[in-house]
C-alpha cells in the first residue's frame, strides 16, 4: 500500500491528559501556586522538558538547573504511578476499531508520539505488538510543532510524506504533520484543532469508508 498512518498517543488512543495534570498539579502545589485544568491544556502535545518550562512560567517561579532536574524525575516518578495501573479498559472510543479497520484494509500504522512513556503505555493497554514501528520522545532531537517525529515515523513505513495520514489532539501536533506536508486529521474540538486537513470530535467518528476515500484520494 502507498498510504500509511501515524498516530499520536496521548489524546487519540489513551487519555492520559488527566494523569500528567495530577502529576502536575502536584508539582505545583508544593511551589505553592495555582494549576488549573485550562493550564493542563498548554501541555499538551509538548514535551516533558517544555511542559515545565510552561509550568514554572504560570507560576512566575525561577529555580535553578539543577531543581528543574529534579522536578522532572519526581514529576515522572509521579505519573507512572497511575500509568503503571492503566489497562485496555482505558483505550479509547474508536482506537481499537479503527486499527481493526486499518487492518482489513492492509493500511500500515506507526506511533509518532511525544511520550518517552509511549512504549510503557502502549504495553499497559495491549495495543504494543499491532504497531509497525514505534517512534517516542525517546527517538527524536526536536519536540512537536517540529516535524521530525512524523518524518521518522514516515521512514518506519517506507513512505513519503504525503502519503502518511496523521491522527493527532493537539494544536503543536497538528503543525508538526502540516509542516511535514502529510494529512493531519484533528481529534477534538474544531475550533482548536483549525488547522487540521480534517476535524472529528473522537475515533468512534472515523468510518472505514472515510478512510478509504481519503486514501483512494491521496493515491491519485
Ligand atoms: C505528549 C503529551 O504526548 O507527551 C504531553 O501530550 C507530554 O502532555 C509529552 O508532556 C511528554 O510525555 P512524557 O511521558 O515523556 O513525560
Ligand atoms: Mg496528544
């Protein structure tokens, strides 16, 4: 096949947004400043590292090299607490469905996430093995708006650019896929996700039909 697909992680196949925010909010609260869920949002799709540079900076905080370090570790030490108790229960409307339908159809898929949790997340809700390839936080130089991790995810399927479909929740994701020059389908509010090539609320609204036309679209 010439089409394949890449998808983000957090967001479209799990939602572990709710996790990282605790994880973060726990950081926050012992800064002694406010975290909201509407901070949660700035997060997402950014890396660890950039999550909190943004963190500290809504908490007007300055901390040393060395702090930020730590933080890092304590705020990860804290999210694989509730990782590690995740299970296929938390997949998503529509993930598994849409990978058996990509199946049927002999459409190969790739993970482009900014997790370096992305391997450990994947093998906590079963779906490890249907990958083609994994490409996490832990195999790219430039975090997302950059294009890098889909271009390698591209290169895990032996496609161009353009004939990669991308699924992606968050704004700086959907800029990564466009700057790649690949078809960006937006998973989540329309009006956040405007510059996605395509809009749906969640999976459970992509039909087998919708991925056919798009790929008979894109091979002609
Ligand atoms: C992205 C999330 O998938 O991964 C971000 O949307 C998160 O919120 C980033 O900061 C990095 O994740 P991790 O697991 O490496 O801390
Ligand atoms: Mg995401």
């Amino acid at each position: 096949n010439k089409t394949g697909v890449i998808f983000d992680l957090d967001g479209v196949i799990v939602d572990t947004a709710k996790y990282h925010f605790l994880a973060w909010k726990n950081l926050a609260d012992s800064l002694g400043f406010e975290f909201t869920e509407a901070h949660n949002e700035l997060l997402k799709g950014v890396s660890r590292v950039r999550s909190l540079e943004i963190l500290l900076d809504i908490g007007d905080a300055t901390v040393s090299e060395e702090k930020k370090q730590e933080f890092l570790i304590s705020k990860n030490e804290e999210y694989l607490k509730y990782i590690t108790k995740m299970g296929a229960d938390e997949i998503l409307s529509g993930a598994s469905e849409l990978l058996d339908a990509l199946d049927d159809l002999g459409i190969q898929y790739v993970l482009g996430s900014a997790s370096k949790n992305a391997p450990l997340i994947l093998k906590q809700v079963g779906l490890y093995n249907r990958f083609l390839g994994i490409v996490d936080g832990n195999s790219v130089n430039q975090a997302k708006p950059d294009p890098e991790v889909f271009l390698i995810g591209a290169k895990k399927l032996n496609l161009k650019p353009e004939n990669c479909i991308v699924f992606e929740d968050a704004i700086a994701g959907v800029e990564a896929a466009n700057r790649a020059n690949m078809t960006s389908i937006g998973i989540g509010d329309k009006k956040t996700l405007s510059e996605a090539d395509y809009n749906f609320n969640n999976l459970t609204e992509i039909s087998a039909d919708f991925i056919k036309d798009l790929i008979e679209k894109l091979e002609n």
